[in-house]
C-alpha cells in the first residue's frame, strides 16, 4: 500500500468508524507518464490534452454488512460543474467528465450536487494501470458468443479485435481495448458486422464484466 501515490482530498466527506461510506473509482484517460508505443497506441498527448474521467464509479461499502456496490455514472452525463474556476469555460452545464480536468475535488463536488452522493475517498487509474492490473493475474478469462472489434467510420480506435468466439484469455492490452470500445461492433456472420448501439451504456456493462473476471481470477 505504500507504493500507492495518495494526496488529501479536499471535498471529501468525513466518515465514521463502521460506518458505510463513498469510494470515488475513476478511470482517467489522461496520456501523461505513457511514452512510445502506449502514447501512440492510447491517442497522442497532443491530440488529447488535459484529462477527462472516462469512467466513473461509486463504490458504497458498508463494513457492519460486510458488502460492497458499484453505482456507474455514464460521462456523458450532462450537469451543472462544480467547483471550478470562473475562467475554466467548464463551470457551467457541462458533461460530466468534463469536471475532472482540474482533479478529483471538482469531480466529488459536481456528484455530492448532482446526486447528493457523499464521497469520503477517491482512487484514480489510467491506461496503463489498467493494463498492469489485469497482467498481474495473467489475463482474465471472457466468452464472447460472436467476434466483436471497434469501428468508427473505418477507424478502430480502442484498437479491440477479438476474431474468434468462445472462451477467450485478455492480456492487459486486450482487456483495455475492450474497456475503452466506444463503437463495439460484433460478427453476426462472415463479413455482416452490427453496431452495439448501447453507446456508454454498453461500455459500462463491459468495464463491470472486466472488473467481475479480474476479482475471479485474483
């Protein structure tokens, strides 16, 4: 635990001892640290700048149960920011992931507004954190009744290509391009690909599955 990077939160809520609190889960696809090849294959720092939190979870644990649950909020979710300067241009009504471009406080004051959710800790991941979490346990196991890939007008963004069906074992990589898939398409027959349709939703459902085989193979 002592190599985990951790800094004071500002907005957070205090919590007592035993009782259910709020933990913050955010995928950030910020490309600073990745060089080389993983900045290349994430998208340029200089086409993407700034960070937005592409994925965002609220983890309520209750530890008198013994439980814990996930709430998803899609990013795209349009809202009225908090917690950011005037002179941003971001606080107003915006997208939701839009809020985290200047940290986690503005992003845990925009969910404690919006929903009355109060969030006493945060933890943030990116691409590569992704990646070694799933490499750390030798990849996951997942079914996919069809081959599935990402394609937005010809472009494969996410970088996904699964061509087979059944049974399949994801590297870190793999698991990453499946989790950032914005145009999952799948092969109904040779050559007759469908569009997923489901947007962010979807995305959500395949991150939870993700997250799901990573806990059963650890």
């Amino acid at each position: 635990l002592g190599q985990i990077h951790s800094i004071k939160c500002k907005a957070c809520a205090a919590v007592a001892d035993g009782t259910p609190y709020n933990v913050l889960i955010v995928g950030s696809d910020t490309r600073a640290g990745n060089s080389g090849g993983a900045a290349q294959a994430f998208g340029s720092a200089s086409l993407v700048g700034g960070q937005r939190s592409d994925t965002i979870k609220v983890l309520h644990v209750d530890p008198t149960a013994g439980t814990a649950r996930l709430l998803s909020i899609p990013r795209d979710t349009y809202v009225s920011l908090s917690g950011l300067p005037a002179d941003s241009g971001l606080s107003t009504h915006n997208k939701i992931n839009a809020a985290f471009n200047y940290g986690p406080d503005s992003l845990i004051d925009t969910i404690e507004n919006t929903f009355g959710i109060p969030i006493s800790h945060f933890v943030i991941i990116d691409f590569t954190g992704v990646i070694n979490l799933v490499n750390s346990v030798n990849g996951i196991n997942l079914n996919f009744r069809y081959p599935v890939r990402d394609d937005d007008n010809g472009n494969n963004n996410a970088g996904l290509s699964i061509p087979r069906t059944g049974c399949q074992t994801l590297n870190g990589n793999t698991a990453l391009s499946l989790a950032r898939s914005r145009f999952y398409q799948y092969e109904v027959r040779p050559g007759y690909w469908v569009s997923d349709g489901s947007g962010d939703l979807g995305r959500i459902q395949r991150q939870n599955a993700i997250i799901e085989a990573t806990i059963d193979k650890a």
